[in-house]
C-alpha cells in the first residue's frame, strides 16, 4: 500500500472513532506524556489498536493516541513517540505528523527530552532551530505532493509567531524559558564527549534522538510548528555518566511548569 493510501486509511479509520478536526497536534516526549492525561472530553486509543500507527518501546512512552479539548483547543496527543533508533524506518517515524496534517491540524506542538550543550537539568527550551545530523531524511523517496513541495524550505521550520507566544506566556507565569538549537542525532547511545564539543562549535544548545524528523514533515506539509525541549541532563563531557533513569526523573521535576506552560500556549495559538 503507498504511504497516501495509509495515511487516508488511518485518517478515516481516527475521524470515525471521533478524532475529527483537532487544532494541534502534540508529541510528548519522554516523561512528559502525562499532559494529555489533562485532556478533557476525551478519546484514547492504544497504538497497537490504530491502523498503519507504530509502536512505542521506550520507558516513559505510554503508547496511546487522545484527542480532546485541552485549553480551550481540540487537540491530538501523543503519549510516546516512535524514535528511529527502535528500529522504525523514517515513514514510521514520522507518520502521526501526516496523519495530523490529514485530519486538519494547523500546528504542532513537539517537545522532548535533551541534553544540554550549555544548559542545565531543569531548563526548558524553546527550539528556535534545528541541526541534522542523524544522517537521515524522512523526505527521501517519492515526494508527496499533496502534502508539499519536493525542496522545502525550512528557514522558518520552528514558527517565530509561535516562540513570541511562548516566551510571552513563560514571562506571565513567571517559567523561564531559554532559546537554543536543538540537534538531532540518531541513537540509542549518548554522545562522546568528543562530539558534543564539536555539536558546541557548531552552535547547538541541546542534543537529542528525536524531533528533527517530525520537524521536517510538519514543516514540508505546512504546518507551524512550536518546540520545546525540557533539558534533563548535561551532554556528554558536562557531567561523569549519563543514563535514562536520569532523564526521566529530571522530566518529573519539571513537569509542573511543563504543563502549565504547554496549556497557556495552546490558549493564546
């Protein structure tokens, strides 16, 4: 079947379980996937139950799609992403961002867990660019032009409009809310220290295994796009060992202002 054909086939199959006509979109990444356990008037399904959908392996990834009304927008939240390092092809990956196009989504909201070239564990991020080097393009292959152009540009990948809503919502609530750029980087192993100094010269603020896929997508298929890392550990080199325990325990700290940043936002979108 060709990814339209299953990107239809999912589509319909969610708008006929009730999941019509959401606003945004939300990926949740690690340890913060319990904001769309705020999600009123809501839908949930297990991946394992949608159509086409991948799976989540990762801890802290709980595996359900939800739609529902989360401040005042109707949105569609994913509980775990998929990551290529578990061994999804690029389609995989970044398949939900399609489907949410399909549906009628205008924005998405990403947000994952990073570690931080610079800044600190606790420090939520505002992603304002993104470095690729995951040696990966999830555009490789047929180009779909219902979706978007074969050579998209991407200077405007993460929407400024966006970013000025966020750091203005984070100032009224008192969040501090820094600015970097994320890079991207393949996984599942962290990176040598050697790498992040050389990720450092290159003008990264925090490095990761995910988004930068989902990024290219949304903006090849026209969407706005708000990222936002929560950074919970230093990068390699920054600190003497680096684990995912750490990762997910950071993000439990922080997950308070993390929700209530992320509803504020979606308020003034």
């Amino acid at each position: 079947m060709s990814l339209l054909r299953k990107i239809k086939e999912t589509a319909d199959f969610l708008k006929a379980k009730g999941m019509d006509a959401p606003e945004f979109g939300l990926i949740l990444g690690s340890g913060l996937g319990e904001l769309a356990d705020e999600v009123e008037n809501a839908i949930v399904m297990d991946y394992a139950d949608i159509p086409n959908w991948g799976q989540s392996t990762v801890v802290g990834h709980a595996g359900k799609l939800v739609y529902g009304d989360l401040a005042g927008r109707k949105v569609l939240a994913l509980q775990g992403r998929f990551h290529f390092y578990e061994g999804n092809p690029m389609e995989v990956v970044t398949f939900p961002v399609r489907v949410m196009k399909a549906l009628g989504c205008t924005g998405v909201l990403v947000t994952n867990a990073a570690g931080g070239i610079g800044y600190g564990p606790g420090t939520l991020m505002a992603i304002s660019d993104h470095i690729n080097m995951t040696g990966q393009n999830p555009l490789i292959g047929e180009n779909l032009d219902e979706f978007g152009p074969r050579f998209p540009d991407m200077s405007d990948a993460y929407t400024a409009q966006y970013r000025q809503v966020a750091h203005r919502v984070a100032e009224d609530l008192g969040i501090k809310l820094d600015t970097g750029v994320y890079l991207g980087v393949t996984g599942p192993c962290y990176e040598t220290p050697a790498e992040i100094l050389a990720y450092k010269g290159m003008g990264a603020h925090a490095v990761g295994m995910s988004t930068v896929p989902e990024v290219i997508v949304a903006a090849h298929s026209g969407l706005k796009v708000l990222g936002i890392s929560a950074i919970t550990n230093f990068a390699a080199g920054f600190q003497s060992e680096l684990n995912h325990e750490e990762v997910v325990e950071v993000t439990q700290q922080i997950k308070g202002d993390f929700k209530r940043l992320l509803k504020a936002i979606l308020a003034e979108l």
